[in-house]
C-alpha cells in the first residue's frame, strides 16, 4: 500500500530545505552588497519619456 504520509512529509522537508538554501543564498549576496566598495552611478543615454509605455521596447509596448 502507498504511504502518503510519508511522501508528503519527505517533500514537506525538502521544501523547508529549498527555502532555508534560498534564504541562506539571499542573506549572503545582501552581505557581499552591503561589503561591496561604491561603484558611481552612470546615466546612460535614452529615449524621449511619455506615456505610460515609455521606453518599453516595441515588442511589449501597451496597446
């Protein structure tokens, strides 16, 4: 007979797993941002702005 219990459990863990790696992997990316020396912020050229599609490319723009 399937044990369902025992399925559900063993993917309930390796959920809790997949999140606790996910949450481990954020907090060290935070923390190497938070360390990282500050890079100057750049401008760089663009379109005209106006209206609510403005600067979309052309495959997304709003219709």
């Amino acid at each position: 007979m399937i044990d369902y219990e025992e399925m559900y459990y063993k993917m309930v863990r390796a959920s809790e797993q997949a999140i606790n790696i996910l949450i481990q992997a954020q907090r060290e990316c935070e923390e190497l941002y938070l360390n990282a020396r500050e890079t100057p912020v750049v401008m760089l050229p663009g379109r005209k702005t106006g209206g609510d599609d403005a600067g979309l490319p052309t495959s997304t723009k709003i219709k």
